[in-house]
C-alpha cells in the first residue's frame, strides 16, 4: 500500500544516528549533554488519509543517552488510521556493544492501492513489472500491521575497536571539529562494522472488488553493515555498505517462504564551505537486490510463479526510498537495480531564527536544498544488460532540515508517470 505517509509519519523520527566512532552522544558547544522532548499535534493530507490529524510524542536522547523513542496517531476523513512506535540504538545492560531498534505499526487503510496481480483489465500482465501500465492495481480496504526488532553488535575492529559511545560536539546542529573523518578504506583501521539480526513479521489484507486477499511474511534478515561516513545526519565525507539476506522460511501463518539478498553503497564527496553555504555535498547512491528462490514453471493455465517475497518485500522500487516521483513499490520484480546522485547544500542563512515562537518548539538549526536525480529498473532476472535497458527516471527536488536533532524531509520529483511528494524522516539512503 502506499505510504507517503509513513513519513509525515511525524515529519520528525529518529534520525540522529551515528558518525564514525560507535554510537554518539551529542552536545553543544557548552558541552553540556540536553535530552529533547517533541509533543506536537499536526494536520497533513495524502491520497491515502484524506485530510488528516496526528499527534506525536518522542523523547530524543532517552531513556539513554544515544538513543531514542517515539510514538504518533493519526487519523485521516476517509477512514483510515494508524499508530506507530520506534526506536532507535536502545543499548542492552548486559552488552555495551549490543543495540536494539524496535518498530511496530498497526494501520487501517481504506480505498489503498497495491501494485499486486488482480485487476481483471490486466489478466495477462505482471503487475509491477517495468513494463507494466500504471493503473495495473488493485484498491481496496484492509489493515497494514508489521514489527520488527533488528539486534545490531559493534565489532571491535576500527573506530569501535576503542570506544563504543563517543561523545561529539555540535555548532549549529553540525559537527564542531572533524578529528572523527573517516581514515581508511580498511574496516580494521576506519569505521565502524556491525553483524546485525532482524526478525521481522507483516500481514496485509486487501479486500476490494477484484482481489480479497491477505499477505503474510515473517523471517529473518541477516546484515553485515560499515559505516564510515562522518556525521549521519549530513555526511560530508567517507562511505557505507550494506550487506544483507532475507528469508521467509514459511514458519507459522506465512503466506510463502522466500529469499532475497541486496546490497547497498553510498559514498559522500564534500565541496567544502563557501560565502553563502555552510557545507556542500556530493552524494552517490547504489542499491540492487535479487531473488534467488524464485521458482517460474508453466501450467495448463500459463506460468507460475513460486516463492515470490510479497510485492512490498523484495526487489521493489518507488516509494519514500528509491524511485521517488512513483508510488510506494510501484515496480517489483525478481531482480533490481538503482543508482541516484544528490548535491546537498545548507545555506548560512537560516529564516527560522527570524520565527523565535516556532523555533521554541522545533528548534531548526538547519535547513538543507537537494536537487536531485535516480534511474533504476526490475526485471526477470538479474542480468546486467537486461537492467540496465529501459530504465526508469526521475529527478527531483527536495527541503530537509534538523529538528531537535531530528533530520525530516519533503522529496518532490517527476517521473514519466507524474509528479510524486514524498514526505519522511531521515536522510535517503541507508535508512
């Protein structure tokens, strides 16, 4: 279903992560270590809420120093609600190598569209395949509920070979001092690495006029993950990457057990300060995913296809992530592929200092421009040729700024099938 939303979500989750050394604590220029509380109602409005009201309540830096929890509701005219919990580098008593980040949702949603087979008018096409028309949905009524805790242990090697919380200083919501950029290449010299374990579970349930279904999937997902960029919040320097594997073994209620395995790079170029910018920055994103337990046979009623993660799971684009100017999954495949560029600056000028009465309750100490560009196609197969044909665009433009710490973005690009607003937390990539 689509979930534009998931972002405005709050306009403000978690997002203060990590910068080379471990997990950091932040503090100003006095030194002084502050926790933040955001209580604010809010109001928005998207296709799938209508107009709408939510609440949130978060605590940042809380119950420990590097970590965060937050809460929101909203409900929306034409139906539809949600509740939704996260949170973020939460740090076991028993391990101070060892973080949990928790999230659950519960949302009902009405008149949603699913880029899944069953609409009649295109009985003989695979919806969400690259080729795929773009009214080839279903739309229905039905619940959306998923958790999932990932279990992330810092290895002892680079950066966290010595210190797993660091303490670093902030001017104006940026780093003060770059003694943290990364070094190396090398994982045993720079960064920081992680082995990280995630079970996870979502059911989703359409029932619409042509197509009552539910889609169940619970597993595991496996990652080896190196961070070696600066300051997650607004990288200038260094690199990520992500390694990961999934799999639905078919336990309990799933509708259908699955693998997928991806991966992702980011890297980050800094063009330095200039009369009008507080930092300007190149950043090059590359994700691809593949599906190896998909099974295609053909029957007397044409092919068949086994083994297939739900169309939100696997090798999927479009959305708040990847593919912004389309729908959430509006392509999905056995295989995918996805390149983008962004060139962010934050400029000196900041107009929320002239608003003292907001800034009380937000706290903006930036504010960030992003124009920005993205190809990327699915396919059948994972085929170098194949993916790298008729490929899917769009550019785009995008505002984000620091809220209480918190980094919140509004992404608006267009594509060859219109013009896509996605509003969420965080900065793309690497989420």
């Amino acid at each position: 279903m689509r979930r534009i939303l998931l972002g405005l979500l709050v306009l403000f989750i978690l997002s203060a992560g990590t910068t080379v050394f471990g997990k950091n604590i932040y503090v100003g220029p006095d030194k002084k270590f502050e926790p933040k509380t955001l209580s604010v109602p809010y109001a928005f409005y998207n296709e799938n809420f209508g107009a709408a009201v939510g609440y949130v309540y978060a605590r940042i830096r809380y119950p420990q120093k590097q970590s965060h929890l937050l809460g929101t509701v909203m409900a929306g005219s034409n139906g539809s609600a949600l509740g939704f919990f996260m949170g973020k580098d939460l740090r076991f008593s028993f391990s101070e190598r060892l973080f949990i980040d928790p999230i659950a949702q519960v949302g009902y949603f009405n008149d949603a569209k699913s880029y899944t087979n069953g609409n009649p008018q295109y009985a003989n096409e695979d919806a969400g395949s690259n080729d795929s028309s773009e009214d080839n949905y279903v739309e229905g009524d039905g619940w959306d509920n998923f958790f999932r805790i990932r279990f992330k242990y810092l290895l002892p090697i680079g950066h966290g070979a010595d210190q797993v919380l660091n303490t670093v200083e902030l001017e104006k919501g940026l780093l003060k001092s770059d003694k943290s950029m990364p070094t190396s290449w090398n994982p045993l010299v720079s960064g920081d690495t992680y082995l990280q374990l995630t079970p996870f579970y979502r059911w989703q349930q359409i029932n619409g006029e042509d197509l009552d279904t539910d889609l169940k999937t619970n597993g595991l997902k496996y990652s080896l993950f190196r961070d070696n960029r600066d300051f997650i919040p607004s990288p200038t320097r260094g690199s990520s990457l992500l390694l990961e594997y999934t799999e639905d073994y078919g336990w309990s209620d799933s509708s259908e057990s699955w693998t997928v395995v991806s991966t992702e790079f980011d890297k980050y170029f800094s063009l330095g300060k200039s009369d009008r910018f507080r930092q300007r920055v190149i950043a090059f994103d590359f994700w691809t995913a593949d599906t190896p337990s998909w099974e295609t046979t053909m029957t007397a009623g044409g092919e068949e296809i086994s083994h297939r993660p739900p169309y939100f799971a696997g090798a999927t684009l479009g959305g708040i992530l990847r593919m912004r100017g389309y729908p959430s999954n509006r392509f999905n495949d056995k295989a995918a592929i996805y390149y983008a560029a962004e060139y962010r600056v934050i400029p000196r000028w900041n107009p929320f200092d002239g608003w003292p009465w907001l800034q009380k309750y937000l706290e903006i100490a930036w504010w960030q421009l992003v124009p920005f560009v993205e190809v990327g196609r699915v396919a059948p197969s994972w085929n170098l040729d194949d993916l790298h044909s008729d490929m899917k665009w769009d550019v785009g433009f995008g505002v984000r700024a620091m809220a209480k710490g918190l980094v919140i973005r509004v992404d608006t690009a267009v594509s060859d099938e219109g013009f896509g607003v996605q509003m969420f937390v965080t900065q793309p990539f690497q989420f």
